[in-house]
C-alpha cells in the first residue's frame, strides 16, 4: 500500500480559489494514475486564529501489477 498526500495553505482564501486549486490536482493526479485502486482517504486540518489554516488529504492506494 501506498499513499499520497495533498496539502493547501489557507484553502478557503482567494474567495474559495485555492480550494479549487487542491481539488484540480488531487482529480489531476487521479486521472495520470487511473491503475490505482483508492483504499482510504483522510482529511486533517489545522491553522485557526492565531495562524493560516492548512489542509492536508491522504490517499491510500494500491497500485494496479499491470501498470
């Protein structure tokens, strides 16, 4: 098994832009590796008053043998 983390800086600023941004490459990501079989993902956050907010996304995968 495998994984693949996706983090953004203040991901609800730029009016909810770099949301998108993490989305974009987390879809893009998935369609350059369609041999992969999604196991688990997570989410984390953290960041709140006194710091900028971070996300982080962890995909677990297995990897297709005839890739």
């Amino acid at each position: 098994m495998r994984v693949k983390i996706f983090s953004m800086n203040n991901p609800m600023g730029r009016k909810g832009q770099n949301q998108q941004i993490l989305e974009d490459q987390i879809n893009q990501w998935l369609s350059q590796n369609k041999g992969v079989e999604i196991v688990r993902v997570e989410q984390s956050a953290s960041g709140g008053s006194f710091g900028a907010s971070l996300w982080m996304i962890s995909v677990w995968y297995n990897e297709n043998e005839s890739q």
